[in-house]
C-alpha cells in the first residue's frame, strides 16, 4: 500500500528539514511528498528543496500564488495524490519511525475505515516531552473515541489533522472544504458521519508545541497554552463553533455526502 503526504509551511526554515528526514527515515517510505508553502518570508522553501534533493524519495513544492491559509493549501495539495493513502503533516513536528509503517496496517485491517488519526506526545522546542499526550489536553477518552457524528463531532472536533491519514477516494470527495472550517474538522465529520472513521492510541508523532505553531500562536508559555485549550467554555467559542458545524452540514449535504433528512434533525444539538 503506497502513501503520498501532504506537508503545508510558512516560515518554517528552524524545524523544516528535521521533520522531512523523520518522513524519509520511515520504515515504510513514502511514494511522494507534496509541499505546499503559503508565501514564506524565510528559507523554508530553499531548505527543503535542497534536502529532498538529496534522497530518492519523489517530491513537488508550491509555493501559492497568494496567501491561502492552513486549510486551503492543505486542500490544495490534497488534489494532486495519486496514491491510495494520504498522510496529513505539519512543519515543525517528527514522525516515529514506524508511524506510516502501523497506520498503513490499520487501514489493510480496517478496509472500511477511510480517514485514521492517533494520539501524539506534545514535545517543548527542544522535542523534550511534556507531562501531557494531546489525547489528555483535548479529553479524548474512551467516551469520545465511540466516533459517532452526534455523539462526537457535532459537540467539537477531537481529530488534529498532524496525526490524520485519509484514503484518496475519500479525500477527493471532499476538497470542497466549508468556509472557516478546519480541513481535518471537515474531513473527520465527514467519515464520521458515514461511520468510516477509526483510531489509533498510539503517540505516533512528536508534537512540538512552541510560539509559533497553530495550536498556540501566541507567546504565552506551554502551561498557560496548555490551560487555554482545556477551557474553551465561553460564549464567543461556542458561537464559533456552532457557526463550523453549520457549514460542514451545510456543506456535505450540498455536495451529497450524506442524507440530508437524515441530518437535519442533528441541528436540534446546536
């Protein structure tokens, strides 16, 4: 089973070629890597051109015409896989080495389940580990990993897109990605609306958290980023997030990814 991965950077030139040579050095290794790159300002491009040049892994980098945003240049990208498997990838984090190796097991098990994510380690800037897995920091547990759309993700999305691997077949189905949603809310509602969505436990990547990452961009300290995520309880949150879950609806029933009388009574959760 062959595996493209799909790698979105801005400004990534201190973590980029760290995080590519976790991907090279995998047990399985890839059949391509996309890189789209949304108008770096740094080496970012210069630095991973040169050191996928050196391997024998194939490879294609864009650089957007104009500024897409993480979800749009993730989804741009993820038109051009070719192979059966797509593996979603920050800048700046490091795959284990049998990662690719254990989630393309899954799938072969698993041979319904279209979109897989796991659990990861959050690392400081230096990749030491911090007292929490992201699992903990988002209170994914054994309730929520049930991965029913009503149950799970019409409440708030559990899956980062880092630790996610999706089929082509799917995936091509839903580069329509809604307005202001996030590419790998969209993708796993989607799955698991259709009950084709699985997990792994496993801390299959590590996940660095820093000032300049997505999940904390600000220069707060880890324990107060860390605190953040956990209270998300306030009405502007809840109102954004109502607004997400109306769009994806919205839009996978636009696009017939699933029943719409089936799905308009889930609004009554909103």
């Amino acid at each position: 089973m062959k595996y493209d991965v799909l790698l979105c950077t801005y400004n990534g030139e201190k973590y980029i070629v760290e995080q590519l040579k976790s991907i090279i050095e995998q047990t399985v290794k890839p059949h391509k890597v996309f890189i789209g790159d949304d108008q770096s300002s740094d080496r970012t491009v210069e630095f991973a051109k040169a050191f996928l040049e050196s391997t024998d892994v194939k490879f294609e980098i864009e650089v957007n015409q104009s500024r897409l945003g993480y979800a749009n240049n993730f989804m741009n990208q993820a038109k051009k896989v070719t192979s059966e498997i797509a593996f979603f990838c920050d800048q700046d984090d490091i795959w284990l080495k049998n990662k690719a190796e254990i989630i393309l097991h899954a799938f072969a098990d698993k041979p319904k389940t279209e979109l897989l994510f796991t659990n990861a380690q959050l690392v400081n800037d230096g990749l030491e580990h911090l007292t929490h897995t992201l699992w903990q920091v988002l209170g994914v547990n054994d309730e929520s990993t049930k991965l029913t759309y009503q149950d799970t993700f019409l409440k708030r999305n559990i899956v980062t897109g880092a630790t996610m691997a999706v089929r082509r077949e799917r995936l091509l189905t839903c580069l329509n990605t809604p307005n202001a949603s996030p590419h790998d809310y969209w993708l796993a509602s989607v799955c698991a609306m259709k009950s084709t969505i699985s997990f792994l436990p496993d801390c299959l990547i590590l996940y660095r958290q820093h000032s300049n990452n997505v999940l904390g961009a600000n220069k707060r300290g880890i324990k107060e980023k860390l605190k953040s995520l956990l209270n998300r309880d306030t009405l502007k949150t809840r109102r954004k997030n109502n607004i997400t879950r109306l769009n994806i609806l919205k839009q996978a029933i636009e696009d017939n990814l699933v029943d719409k009388d089936s799905f308009c009574k889930e609004l009554k959760y909103l």
